[in-house]
C-alpha cells in the first residue's frame, strides 16, 4: 500500500508527526525555566529558552579553506573554478556547495568520491590554520554555565565537522545535541534542520534563537518561526534581513539579546 508521500514530502511529514507528539505535548505541562522575556514594540514577547549555532562563519571562519580545497578538487578534474562560484551555495550543504559549481560549469560530479576528496585536501590544509571566531567559546560557555541548552546545527557533513570542532577546541559534548548535514534530507532553506535542533533540546521553535551568518541560514531560522541573530562577514546586513539581531561576532553580542537570554550586559559584565 503506498502512502501517497514520497522524498521531501516524507520527510516534512515525518518531522511534523514526532514534533506534535514529543513537543507540543511536553510544552502542556511545562514550567518556568531559565530565560527572559524579549520585548518588541514595548509589548512583551516569549522568551528564549534555547539556542541553536551554525557552525561555518558563526563558531569558526572555514569557508576560505572549504573554497580553496574544492577548487584543488575541481583543477584535479582540469577544471578552474573561482572562489566567488561558491558564495551562492554557502550553508546549504557540500552536496550543493560542489553540486552548484559542477552545474554552472556542466561538470560531471561524482559526488560521493569528489566530497570525499575535498575533505582530505581539506583536513590537511586547515591543520593548525583555523581558530574560533571571536567569542564563540566563551559564548558557548556563558550559555552552558546557565543551563541554557544549546544545539550545534551545521549544513556540513560529520566529517568537516568534526575536523572543526576538533581544531578549535570546542568539542561535541560542549552541546547538549549536535547535527550536521548528513541527519537532514533537506538542507537550509528548508527549516528542517532548525526544527530537528528544537525537537532534540525539547523546545518549540518560537522559542529559539538560531546563530546564523549565511543568508541560506536566516532564511531556514525564519521558515522554522525562530529568533535570528545574524553575524555580518560573510554577507552583508542588508542581505542577511529578517534577522532579529545583527553582530560582528559572539563577542558583540547586543546587550537586548543577552538580557533576553539571563546573561548579563557587556557594559556590566
């Protein structure tokens, strides 16, 4: 007998389904926690009981070393590609980080054995070469120091991922939960991701605050119907809008979000 859902429709339907009887009915009988209420037009809002991190261009800037290890890939194949090519298909996953150049360019992609080569080139070029953003640790650390829960959601396979958190110190347990793109059939835009990162910590997604820096990201963080701060660097604000927030980076944090969060203000920090 067949369901009459197949690939994205599936996989929408069976993330609703688990949201509605693990979420909503655990937030029928909740409690106050930790957090506080975030103020809009002076009119009080809800409150932001959890946060959910990108990974690339919000805790670590490995974009540049991702470009530079797909173009070895790509001139490997005699193909030269420019950094720019790239830009377009950031946070959406390396399936369509690669998949978007090879089709500007009609280049056959073999993408299990061309990611896999990425990667390596990868692991070797970012030995020693990357650091965390500003205030990334410390950010992760303030949140945790609160019990306040928070998700590592990044587009990027477990591979790239792991390699990142590894050469900035920021290990997996320093989250309560941790995805990457290979747990996600649909990448940012989609708000699947987002909405998973909620289901596992437990909360609903009004009730969240995404760390974006991409505009594929601000978009999925919006579709999910959750916070936005957005870091300027890779994207301007301009193209970043619908954000909630905008910083530099974690260390800049706006004091209005930090109080939203129970941490206290820079200034009196």
């Amino acid at each position: 007998m067949k369901s009459g859902l197949r690939g994205n429709e599936f996989e929408k339907a069976r993330l609703l389904i688990r949201y509605k009887r693990e979420v909503l009915s655990a937030l029928r009988n909740r409690k106050p926690v930790i957090g506080r209420s975030v103020m809009k037009n002076n009119k009080k809002d809800s409150a932001i009981l959890a946060v959910i991190f990108d990974m690339d261009g919000v805790l670590v800037d490995s974009e540049p070393f991702i470009a530079e290890a797909a173009m070895r890939m790509f001139s490997e194949h005699g193909l030269e590609v420019k950094k720019e090519d790239f830009l377009p298909f950031v946070g959406a996953g390396e399936n369509r980080y690669l998949g978007g150049v090879a089709e500007k360019y009609g280049f056959p992609l073999d993408i299990e054995r061309d990611k896999a080569r990425t990667y390596q080139i990868y692991a070797e070029i970012v030995k020693g070469r990357i650091d965390p953003l500003p205030g990334a640790v410390e950010f992760v650390k303030e949140l945790r120091d609160i019990s306040v829960p928070a998700a590592l959601a990044t587009s990027a396979d477990r591979t790239k991922m792991e390699v990142n958190l590894q050469e900035i110190g920021l290990p997996p347990e320093s989250f309560n939960t941790v995805i990457n793109g290979l747990d996600i059939e649909r990448k940012k835009p989609h708000p699947d991701i987002y909405l998973e990162a909620a289901l596992r910590l437990g909360k609903a997604p009004e009730y969240c605050l995404v760390v974006e820096d991409a505009v594929n990201g601000v978009k999925a963080a919006l579709r999910a119907g959750m916070y936005c701060l957005a870091l300027e660097g890779s994207f301007s604000r301009e193209e970043l809008s619908g954000a909630h927030w905008f910083a530099e980076n974690l260390a800049a944090v706006p004091d209005s979000l930090r109080r939203a969060l129970g941490l206290p203000e820079k200034s009196k920090g």
